[in-house]
C-alpha cells in the first residue's frame, strides 16, 4: 500500500459513466480509499472539478495540464496543487496503486491494463474493449506477476462470485442474462427506422452512449461471452445467454450435476463497484434490499436471432479467433460513432459487421502488440465498405 491509512485507488476514465459511479462508492467510505489518479479524454471541466475533490497525485489529460479552481480557504492545502498531469494512460497505470480502476471506453485502454497486471496490481476493469481483444494476454500477466483481474461488469463480477470456490472441473457452463435494450419490445420490422433517441433509451441500466447502442442491438452481450472466454478460462459453447426482462439475475455457473449457481440483486453497478473496491470482503448495503415478494415474477426467453443478429456475429467471431474479435470490436465502436451522429442506419450496423467478420477472419491469436495494427486496418475497412 502507497498509502498506509487507506486503499489507494486509480480511475482511468473518472468522468465516465462508470468512473462517476466508482467515484460515488469511494465517497462513500472516506476513511478506507484515497484518490491516487484520475484520467479524462474530453471532459476538462468534470476532471478539473474532480482534481480539486480528491486531490491525487496524477492524473492524465490528452491536452496537457487543467488549470484547478480553488475555492478561496483550499489555497492552504497545497496538496491538490501538486497533481501531475502524465504523458499517458500507461504511465499512469505503472504509478502505485492498491486498484486501478479502468473505466476507460474502446481499446485505449489496453496499455494501461497491461502497465497495471505488469506490476502486480489489481485490475478492477470495466474496459470490455480491452478484455475482448487482449484477454487471453491479460490472464497471462495475471498468472506471471501475481496481480488480479477483477471484472466490473455487473454480468461477470456476478459469475466471478457463483464461481469462488468451486473447482473448475465441475463448471459445465456459465450463463450471462441480457435485459433486451431500449428497443426490445418494438417490432422488429421498425428497426430499421430507429434513431439514436430511440436507442438510448434503455428501460433499466443508465450507461454511457456506446454501450447503451451495443445494449440495443446486444453486440454488448456478443462483447460479454467473449469477455467470460476469457476471464473464466472456457470455450466459446460453454458461455450461454438467456434474456431475462427484469436484471434481477446477473450472471449464473451451472455445474456438472446440474445445479445452478446465480447472484441477484436489485440491478445498480454499484454491487460490481464496490464488490472489486473491498475484494475479497464485502462492502455493507452496495444496492438496496431485494424484495422479492414485491417483484413477484422473473421472466427467462432465447434471444431472438432476427431481432440481435450481432449477438450471432460475436459469438461466431468468439468461435473464430482474435484477430475476428479485435476487428469486430474495432468496427463497432466506428458503427456506433456514425450511427450516434445520424449517418448510419441502426440495421446497417449488422450487415457491415458481417462483411468485416468475413474479412478478418484468419488470425487465431493474436500477438499483444499486433493488437492496434489490427484494429486500425478493421477501422479502415470499415469505413470503406459501411461509413460515409
Ligand atoms: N456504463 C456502464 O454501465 C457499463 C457497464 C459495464 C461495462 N461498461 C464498460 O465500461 C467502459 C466505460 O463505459 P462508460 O459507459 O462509462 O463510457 P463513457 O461514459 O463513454 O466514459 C468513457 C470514459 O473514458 C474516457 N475516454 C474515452 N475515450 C478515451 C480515449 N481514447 N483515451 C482515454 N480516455 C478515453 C472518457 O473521457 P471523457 O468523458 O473526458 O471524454 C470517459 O472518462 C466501456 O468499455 C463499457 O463497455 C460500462
């Protein structure tokens, strides 16, 4: 520990949805967690705010250094006054910290996972991007240099749970639940006139844009079974998912004699938060008391494969290897883009990811520092053959 009194935690990505939200775990528990780094990529304002909160001793910013605006007594603490602006998300990672918390969005946030698991630290990450195109290289560190992984997706951080313990000989599958996104109960016939406003409006989670449009079409849940290949060390055909309306239930483990494991909770991050925060402990009332009476009933389906063809599309990237995975994943954050400013179809996202899928599809694994080489050529291509 840097910090004798306290925890000391890093958020790379503090003012995005999920940093803010971590940033509201550690305010709850002053006394346990300080502040070491914070990172921000385009929100000046919300990091300068946050610099001046907590403090801490770095922080990156691509532009360079943010002027603090102090209230007239903090000029007395001096402390704030010496947080560095680093060069990169990396270097920002390679400084102690008890957790690093990675809330970055896309695969900018990869180095700075590998900086983390290089020194041994805890990775407590949200970055899906990252685990999608480098997991199998994230393990490997993990295991050399005795760090941890642990998820903060509400899905896996809940099947990293049913999962302690147990021997994983005895795993026979571990099931991921998917509420459906905003626009699960239109017609599919009206998809293809959907709108970014549509999109976004998700009945249950309040997430950032990019993944909000992946919950639409669930290439998030695609992004997901490939994430559990990895974390939990298991082919493809053992990742299933069920839809299930209600987020009741997050994630599931069903063993070899046929009995299954599942976490439920009142759906809120803040169970996956703060149970990577006090890992291996458990924090007191993360999420209100489930009430199970009171929601009466819990509601299980298939996914339907004309409403989500991109669910297909990362499952049979997940089957093909990592170069279809690192294009895949690359591809759809360029859709996402163009679908959020109004020049992409919503149904367009789908039949470009195919034609990317067919093109990437040799590479079975692929090196750690070919990672962004092929990201930028799926990029490419991409707007080649979908993006105006
Ligand atoms: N939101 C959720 O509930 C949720 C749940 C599970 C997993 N996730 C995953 O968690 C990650 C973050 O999601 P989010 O919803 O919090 O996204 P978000 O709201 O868009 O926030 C992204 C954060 O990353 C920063 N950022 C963006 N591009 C960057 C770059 N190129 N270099 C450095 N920093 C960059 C942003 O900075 P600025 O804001 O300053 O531009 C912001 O702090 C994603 O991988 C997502 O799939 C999210």
């Amino acid at each position: 520990m840097t910090d004798k009194k306290h925890i000391t935690v890093t958020v790379l990505g503090s003012t995005g949805s999920v940093g803010k939200q971590v940033l509201a775990s550690i305010d709850k528990y002053p006394d346990r967690f300080k502040v070491v780094g914070l990172s921000a990529f385009t929100n000046e304002k919300l990091l300068r705010d946050q610099i001046d909160k907590y403090a801490p001793k770095h922080y990156y910013y691509p532009a360079g250094g943010v002027e603090i605006q102090s209230s007239l007594f903090d000029f007395l603490d001096d402390e704030k006054f010496s947080s560095k602006c680093v060069g990169s998300l990396e270097e920002l990672a390679e400084y102690p910290c008890d957790i690093l918390v990675s809330a970055v969005s896309g695969i900018a946030g990869l180095w700075a996972a590998v900086a983390t698991l290089k020194r041994g630290g805890i990775l407590a990450i949200a970055n899906k991007e990252t685990i999608v195109c480098a997991g199998r290289h994230l393990k490997a560190l993990e295991k050399k240099y005795g760090g941890k992984i642990l998820p903060l997706d509400t899905e896996h951080s809940a099947i990293q749970q049913c999962l302690a313990g147990e021997d994983e000989k005895y795993v026979k599958n571990v099931i991921l639940t998917a509420s459906g996104g905003a626009l699960r109960d239109l017609p599919v016939e009206k998809l293809a006139k959907v709108t970014a406003k549509d999109a976004l409006n998700h009945p249950v989670w309040n997430m950032g844009k990019k993944v909000t449009i992946d919950s639409a079409t669930l290439f998030n849940k695609g992004l997901e079974v490939i994430e559990a290949m990895h974390l939990f060390s298991l082919p493809p055909e053992k990742i299933k998912v069920v839809m299930h309306r209600e987020s009741i239930i997050h994630g599931m483990a069903e063993f070899s004699d046929g009995s299954v494991k599942a976490l439920l909770s009142v759906p809120s991050m803040s169970l996956a938060i703060e149970s990577a925060l006090f890992y291996p402990h458990k924090a007191k009332d993360s999420v209100p008391e489930l009430d199970l009476a009171k929601i009466g009933e819990l509601n299980f389906s298939a996914p339907d494969t004309e409403r989500y063809p991109c669910l297909a599309l990362a499952m049979k990237a997940a089957r093909m290897g990592e170069g279809a995975c690192i294009a895949l994943s690359a591809a759809d954050e360029v859709l996402v883009d163009a679908f959020l400013n109004g020049s992409l179809r919503f149904n367009d996202i789908p039949t470009t990811l195919e034609k990317v899928l067919a093109k990437f599809g040799k590479v079975k694994e692929a090196a750690l520092e070919d990672i962004y080489g092929i990201d930028a050529e799926a990029r490419k291509y991409t707007y080649s053959v979908g993006v105006k």
